[in-house]
C-alpha cells in the first residue's frame, strides 16, 4: 500500500499543472479564471506532491500560482469586503477552530488549514478576477467549451468501460459497474461529483440562452451536460438536473417566488405531519425511481437530527455507530449530505455560518436580478442572472445527496465568488475602486444606485 505522504502526481501531470498555473500568473485579468477551471476538467486533482511535510494537491499548487499572480499585479488592492466575503472567511475559521477544538492535534490544526486554504485561495481568486457582468459571462461561455471534451471524454468511458483519465492516476482504469449500468466519472473521483458537475452548470448554460447570441454552443453545451448526468448513472444528479429545470421554469412565476418559497414550507411541514415517516424518507422513495442509495440519506438526515447532542458543540470523529455500515478504510458512516458534513465537521456554529453563506448568496443574486430586469428593454436579457440563481439553487439541492470535495470544490466557490462580485443597491463599495470609477458599470451599478432607492 502506497504510503499517505508519498508524491502521488507523475510527470504529465506535473508539466500540465505548472504550464496552468504559469498561465494564470502572465494572462490579462479577463481570462486569468481559465486554467482554474481548464484543469478541473483536463487532470485528476487526486494526485499529490509532498513537501516539507505537506500534501500539495494539484487544486493547491493552482492556488499558489493564483496568490503570486493577484499579488505580483496588486489585484488585491480597492476590494470591499461584502456580506459574502465575510461569511466564507468566518465559515473557513469556524471549521478550523472547532475541527482542532474538537481533535486538539497539530495534525487536525494543520488538516483544516488545508481545507481553510482550498476554499480561501479559490474563492478570492475568482473574486479578485472575475468583477462584473462581463466577466461572469465569460465565465460562462468558458463552462459552455469545457463540458464538450468532457462529456466526449465520457461517451469513450461509456462505450468501452475504461477511463482514460486513470492514466493520470486517482481514478480506477476500469469503470465501476453497478445494477447493470456503468458509472462513468471522467477526472472526478466518483461518479456523483462527474453528474452533479453536468446538473448545475446547465442553469448557466440556459442562462445563456434567452439572453446571449451564441445559442448553438450553449445548446450543445446543455446536451453534453445532460449526457454527463446520464453517463454518472447516479440518482444524486438525476435529482440534481430535475431541480435545475424546475429552477429555469419558474422565470415565468419570478414575481410570485416568495409564495412558491411559503408554499413549499408548508407543504413539506404538511407531509411531515402526515406521513408514518419523516419527510426526508422521500429521499429514500425517489430512489426507486431515479435509482441510488436514497435510504442511506434519508436514514443519514434522522441520525443527524436524532443524535444532536454528540456532534452540535464542535461536531464529531465518531459516526460509525450512526449507519449499519461503515467507510471500510476510516470506519465512518459515509456522510454523503454537505450540510451533515459541515455539523459533523464543526459542529452547530459552522453549519448556522455555512447556511447564512448560502442564504446571503440568494440574497444578492435576488437582488441584482429585480433591478437589471427593471433597467432592460426586455427581462430576457437579465436571464443570465437567473441562470446563476437556479445554479445555486441546484448546488442546494446536491448537497442533499454528495458531500463536496475534489475539483467540485473549484465550481462551488468560483460560483459564490461570482454572485459576490455583483453590485447591488446601497452596496457600491464591494466593488473594486476602478469598476466605481466608471459611468455606467457593466452590471448596472450606477443605474442600481440612482434608480433604486427603495431598497436602501
């Protein structure tokens, strides 16, 4: 068995990492997010490169490249720091400190470090470069190009059962086959994180579609993201992709959104109260139809709530005992929820923050949306925006399944950093100081200011 501090990453892997990363560093700002996201979907990030006594993932090397390049250039310099940008950093310091409190090991110290520096690094590199409207479209369009030779990459996997990708290490040669049907992962390390990828970036490929020109490469891009879910053979994602269809249908019924959001509540109160089980065993009934192991987090979620006590004060090592099967190689119930994850990680206090994040997300998403649809000739032209709301919508709703980790890291922030960068009423200093200098910014800012004053 392969040592835990071995170098893990072979010499192609290494070459492509460090030809990124120096891209990154010398691109002009507009394009400086590229490499980040080319490489999620070209390299397995599994692979590792120890130094000095830490594990540098290939995620974490492009992190380095993104830090020396946003300082080189001072691109650091004239950011307000916003409600989003405060919460990430407080949720990065709750699960670090909480996670230690909990272990009271150098090594756990040093392990959240590591978490704290994947999602810091990656979060304000976007933030740093991706500034307005312009930029999040090309952000965009470059998602709309990647998924063409991933889902390729796929379809390959699909008909003969190899992924190409173990050629890098980190995943298996052979695809894992499972009720008869092949779960094709491509670079990811499990097929869930490869569907969920395809489900949420088709929100901002449609997004594209009412409100862009270049209709037939987002068509192509939303079929190749479909066939990415499907190829996945996950019910996770199957999920995932019904609820950012359900996200997109409901531009029509946009203005009556807090009803739908009051109605859902109660709704899902009623069939708690009804039902002989929880509500959350519907999880478990979806999968019968979809296909998956809807049982194991549906009965995930009813340990969660039912043993409180062991996990709200700084979370908890020991779950084994929740699940009548373990994680074989750290004998651990599998946590495959994201918000469980954050609890069991760090306890109540990191849960709450990572919830007001998303919440705050929302917010700012919802309202940048209000006013650009009052400042267009047509509200078509501010559906990129709620493209980009429907996307973290289906991020939300894939937390219910998978926990992320891996190159999924790198879209889950990179899509926070977006909606942090969009300007809102009242909120013109989170913009960098060049952007507030400008007559009319390129999301509206200056119109938002002047012609919205009932939401100050």
């Amino acid at each position: 068995m392969q040592s835990a501090d071995a170098t893990t990453i072979n010499s192609l892997g290494l070459s492509i990492t460090l030809i990124f990363g120096l891209a990154t560093v010398i691109l002009s700002r507009k394009y400086a997010f590229v490499p980040f996201l080319v490489i999620g979907v070209t390299v397995t990030l599994g692979q590792i490169w120890y130094v000095a006594g830490l594990h540098f993932s290939i995620m974490r090397i492009m992190v380095v490249f993104g830090m020396v390049r946003v300082i080189l250039r001072g691109e650091f310099r004239g950011l307000r720091i916003n409600e989003i940008d405060k919460a990430l950093i407080f949720y990065a310091v709750a699960n670090v400190f909480f996670f230690t409190l909990r272990e009271g090991t150098s090594e756990a110290f040093i392990n959240r470090l590591g978490f704290a520096y994947n999602a810091l690094g990656i979060y304000f590199m976007f933030r740093f470069t991706v500034r307005n409207e312009e930029d999040i479209r090309r952000v965009f369009k470059t998602m709309a190009l990647l998924v063409l030779p991933l889902a390729a990459m796929m379809l390959l996997e699909k008909a003969t059962g190899r992924n190409l990708y173990s050629f890098f290490g980190g995943v298996p040669e052979y695809t894992v086959l499972r009720d008869g049907h092949l779960r094709c992962q491509g670079p990811f390390r499990h097929a869930i994180l490869a569907g969920t990828f395809g489900a949420v970036t088709i929100p901002l490929f449609a997004g594209l579609w009412l409100s862009g020109k270049e209709r037939v490469k987002t068509a192509l891009a939303t079929a190749a993201a479909t066939f990415v879910v499907y190829a996945s053979a996950s019910g996770g994602p199957v999920l995932s992709f019904a609820a950012a269809w359900i996200g997109l249908a409901c531009w029509k019924i946009r203005a009556n959104m807090r009803a739908v959001r009051w109605g859902i509540l109660a709704a899902v109160m009623g069939l708690h109260l009804v039902m002989k089980s929880s509500v959350w065993y519907l999880i478990g009934r979806a999968s019968e139809i979809v296909g998956g192991t809807g049982w194991h987090r549906s009965e995930l979620i009813n340990q969660f709530l039912s043993r409180w006590d062991e996990w709200w004060l700084a979370g908890t090592s020991e779950t084994a005992h929740w699940m009548p099967y373990t994680l074989r190689l750290y004998h651990k119930a599998d946590i495959t929820n994201h918000f469980i994850a954050q609890g069991v990680d760090g306890g109540i206090v990191t849960l709450l923050v990572f919830i007001v994040l998303v919440a705050y997300a929302f917010r700012r998403a919802g309202l940048v949306l209000r006013e650009k649809v009052k400042e267009c000739a047509q509200p078509s032209e501010a559906f990129w925006l709620w493209g980009l709301g429907v996307s973290l919508f289906t991020h939300v709703v894939s937390f219910f399944g998978v926990s992320y980790f891996d190159q999924m890291v790198i879209y889950w922030y990179s899509l926070l950093a977006m909606i942090a960068s969009l300007p809102v009423t009242g909120s013109s200093h989170s913009l960098p100081k060049p952007l507030q200098k400008r007559p009319v910014a390129t999301v509206g800012a200056t119109q938002l200011a002047g012609g919205s004053q009932g939401h100050r």
